[in-house]
C-alpha cells in the first residue's frame, strides 16, 4: 500500500506562497492578482464582511383615494397617506403623502427636531411650506421643490399654506424623532 503525503501546516503552505510570489515579476503578479480576483478569493478579514441577504422586495402600487389619508402619524396636525413602500420593501424605506392641516398654528408646529434617518427625501405636490434647516436657514419651498435632509440634522416647519401636500421618502421606514428643547 502506498504511503499518503501529509498536508502541509498552514505556517508551510504560507511560506510556499510567499517563495512563489516573490519568485513572480511585474506582469506575472498582475496575473496572479486578476486570477485570485476572478475566482473570488478574499482575504479573511474581508470575509467577515458579508451582508446579510435582504428578504425579496415585491412590487407596491398606491392609487389615490381620500380615505387613505389618515391621522395616524407622527404629527397631530398632518395627515399620511401611506404608498405600501415599508411593507414592500421589508423595512428598508418608507414613503408617503403628507397633508399639512390648515391654517399653520406656528406654536404648535415650529418645533426643532431631528430624525434618526439614513435618508430622507421632500418634494412638494402642492402649496407651499417654509422650512428651517441648520446650515442652510430659512427656505421657502413651492410646488415643484424637493429637497434632502441629512441624517440628524436639525430643522422646523416655519409655516405652510392651506393646501400644501409633500411626498416624503425615508431610510429606513422605523426611526426615531427626537424633538429638542428650545
């Protein structure tokens, strides 16, 4: 019967590596890293990287209907129409249209806060609303403007007219407000 080779130890295998590597010149490195590259190999520190898989996002549709507007928020003066986007993409974002109830009761609704968010997208369907934003100061945004809002950042409704409706996208759909003392 023959004799089986022992595997080489790890510290051994190493250093044949090491002595091939070294004995490679310019070109023939390239190669080398093109073919390490290619046949996915990563070093172990970049192993212990790897995202968890994401459950499959299907498909939301939303059709405009008033009894979908509802004051379940988180604003007692607004009203959310939620466009199934949470519930789509398992978390990962929330999207909805916000009805700003008029007339605009400064005292209640100039309040500075945050959002504990990755991401947050304004865009303004209708009306009008003045925002503040630290940094950026007052603004005044019409039909047509959108803007972003950086995680944390701090800012406030100034006012807004009768009629204003924002469509609002957020990463991701749970997060935390944090209003702050002024």
């Amino acid at each position: 019967m023959p004799k089986q080779k022992k595997a080489p130890s790890k510290a051994a295998a190493k250093t044949a590596v090491r002595k091939k590597w070294t004995g490679l010149k310019g070109a023939a490195k390239t190669s080398a890293r093109k073919t390490i590259k290619s046949k996915g190999r990563v070093s172990a520190a970049k192993s212990k990287t790897v995202k968890k898989a994401r459950p499959k996002q299907r498909i939301a549709i939303s059709h405009h209907r008033e009894e979908d507007f509802k004051a379940d928020g988180l604003r007692t003066y607004a009203q959310y129409r939620d466009l199934g986007i949470a519930a789509a993409s398992h978390g990962l974002a929330q999207a909805h249209v916000i009805r700003l109830i008029g007339p605009c009761n400064p005292a209640e609704v100039s309040k500075l806060h945050y959002h504990d968010v990755e991401f947050q997208m304004v865009y303004v369907l209708k009306g009008w609303v003045k925002t503040y934003m630290e940094g950026q100061g007052e603004t005044l945004m019409k039909e047509g403007s959108a803007w972003t809002q950086p995680p944390r950042i701090k800012h406030l409704i100034m006012d807004y007219s009768d009629d204003v409706e924002l469509l609002e996208v957020i990463l991701p759909a749970e997060f935390k407000t944090v209003e702050l003392a002024t």
